[in-house]
C-alpha cells in the first residue's frame, strides 16, 4: 500500500527505536527527564525562541498557546480555513471561552496587515476585544502553502501595534522554511509563540513543541498540567523526536516528490492538479472524490476527500520516488 492520506503516518525507523530503549529518563513533570531537556533545548534554539516545551500533540500545543495568551471571553483572530479553528473541536471555545472571528486569508491563506486591523476590536464596556491572532504556515487547507517571512512578520506587527499577542501554528514549519530556503527561526522572528509537530514530517511517533518565551513557557507547562498533558518519564518518547529533528534537512525530498505526484496527475485525463509548495498535493478529480478514493485503494494507493472533488495527497518520508511514481501509474491504471 502506498499510503499518503498524511505525513503522520510514518512509522519509526530503527534508530528511533533505539534511540527510544536507550533513552535517559526522569520525571518530566518535576523537569527532571534530561532527554526531554535536551530536546526542549535544542528546537528552542532551532526556533529563535527562549524557551520550548514538548507536549503529546500539535493540538494540544496549539490550545495551550491559546490558552496561556487570552483572558475568558475574549476574541481570537483566525483564519476562516485554519487547523486551530476548524479541525480542534471548537477548542478555543471549550478550553478557553474565546470567541472566534474569522479572517478570509483568500487562495493561500495568507493573512493581511489589513484584515487584522478590519478583525481587531477594542475592548470597552460592551466588547470584550481581541486577546490573539492565530497564523498557519504552511497553511494545511489552502494546499500546504508556505508564507514568506514578510508576510508573517506584517500580520504579527499589525497585532503587536494594537496590544494583540501572536500564535503560530506551525505544524509543518520546517516544510515551510525548506520550501522558502529560509531557517524556520526567521519565520518565527516576530510571532510571540510557534508550535510545530514532530509527528508530521519529521517522521517521530508521537509528539509536537511549543515554543516562546521564558515567562511564556512556564505558564504553558502549567497549562499542560491543566490540560492533563503532564508526563513522567518521557523521554522514552522523546528520544525519537531528537532524530526527528534532523529530518528537517531532507524535507525537500518530500517536497520533489510532491512536484512529480503533482505533475504525473495532472497529466491524466480527468484530472487538474495545482503546483504544490510543499509536501501537499490537492487534487481536482472529475469523478466525486469517494469514488475515485475507493478506485486508488483497489489500485493500493490511498488519499483523503478534501472537498466533493477534490483529493488530497501527502508524501513524506517513508515514500520514497518509485512509490510516487508507482503510485502515478496506478491511479493511471484504476
Ligand atoms: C496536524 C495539524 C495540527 C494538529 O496536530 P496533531 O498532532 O494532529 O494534534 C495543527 N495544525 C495543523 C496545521 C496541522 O496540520
């Protein structure tokens, strides 16, 4: 089976195996688990951030961020297809009684100095105003869009020029900093918190980190401990997210083979596929999604619906070029 529903569905290599027996261990709720330190430290320092904090998931991440930076009642910029407002289950409602306003971040899902200073509101006696803007990059719906650092930096100065405090969920920020040739840590220059997961493209089992400033830091680590997010002897599942880490330096492969997936599609009849930035592919399909879905899995090709017609494809590390381009030939043959 090729399967690229997701760049989640890697599996741990041998040396992430290894890593994960031998690791050094202590009780991280204490902050005694040296090789959760050793990871917080390093992607801190990979980030341009103070301090990081490694948590069970990129959601989590994001909805303690959330949490850490707003008083209850409170209004979150996000925009309209964001991961934090649509695919958490309503969490900045549920764990932090935010309010939501949306911002239209248009085909690539970026979002304009503009649209912020349209978004924001002040707070009197009947508006409760806005407590956080929220940023994607690379942006998941729009097509795995990667943001230039201007245009992360502009949004985050209109907020930061009216007192707003600014999150970015960066899932995939090394797909983004690989596709921009950038280092994520200038993506990261004027947003107040990032979290990025090491369980996506990075190829770890389990787990994502939240990074910001000291003083943000230790409130997120009690806001972890709320969120029930407190874990003991960790590192056996953080050693594998040490290796993770250096995977960001081949995220380009990824990125290549999304390019030839795209490419291969878009030559098929029936089929209109855009240029990918990254390591998503969206598919328009004449067919309704399900069933040319249904028709790849026969063929041991799988995707998700991403729209009535439209498919979505990820590659990632453990597809390499030949599945992508056996994966071309059997949607050609289905
Ligand atoms: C996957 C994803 C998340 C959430 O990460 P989980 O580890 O699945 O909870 C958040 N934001 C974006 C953009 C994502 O793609």
């Amino acid at each position: 089976m090729i399967d690229l529903r997701s760049d989640t569905v890697t599996k741990p290599s041998l040396s992430m195996r290894e890593a994960a027996a031998d690791a050094e261990v202590g009780d991280d709720v204490y902050g005694e688990d040296p090789t959760i330190n050793e990871l917080e430290a390093s992607v801190a320092d990979v980030l341009g951030m103070e301090a990081a904090l490694f948590v069970p998931s990129g959601t989590m991440g994001n909805q303690i961020a959330a949490r850490v930076h707003t008083e209850r009642g409170q209004e979150a910029l996000v925009e309209a297809e964001s991961h934090i407002y649509k695919w958490e289950l309503g969490g900045l409602a549920q764990h932090s009684e935010l309010q939501t306003r949306t911002i239209d971040g248009g085909e690539r899902g970026v979002v304009t100095p503009e649209a912020v200073a349209e978004g924001y509101v002040e707070a009197d006696d009947h508006q409760a105003g806005t407590g956080l803007l929220c940023l994607e990059n690379t942006h998941n719906s729009k097509g795995g869009t990667a943001i230039a650092a201007g245009r992360i930096d502009a949004a985050a100065s209109a907020a930061h020029d009216r007192g707003v405090r600014v999150h970015l969920d960066g899932a995939r920020l090394f797909n983004a900093a690989a596709a921009l040739d950038v280092e994520a840590s200038r993506l990261t220059r004027e947003v107040d918190s990032v979290m990025c997961c090491l369980s996506k493209g990075l190829g770890a089992p389990v787990g994502s980190m939240l990074a910001g400033s000291e003083a943000f830091i230790e409130q997120a680590h009690r806001v972890r401990k709320l969120f029930g997010g407190g874990m003991r002897q960790a590192g056996m599942i953080a050693a594998p997210g040490v290796i993770a880490l250096e995977n960001r330096h081949r995220l380009g492969d990824d990125h290549a083979n999304a390019e030839r997936l795209a490419a291969g599609l878009d030559k098929l009849d029936g089929f209109s596929a855009q240029e990918p930035e990254t390591n998503i592919v969206l598919v328009e399909t004449d067919e309704p999604a399900e069933a040319f879905l249904d028709a790849c899995e026969e063929q041991g090709v799988l995707g998700v619906p991403f729209g009535d017609h439209v498919v979505r494809f990820c590659t990632h590390l453990d597809a390499d070029r030949e599945d992508i381009e056996a994966a071309v030939r059997r949607v050609e043959n289905r």
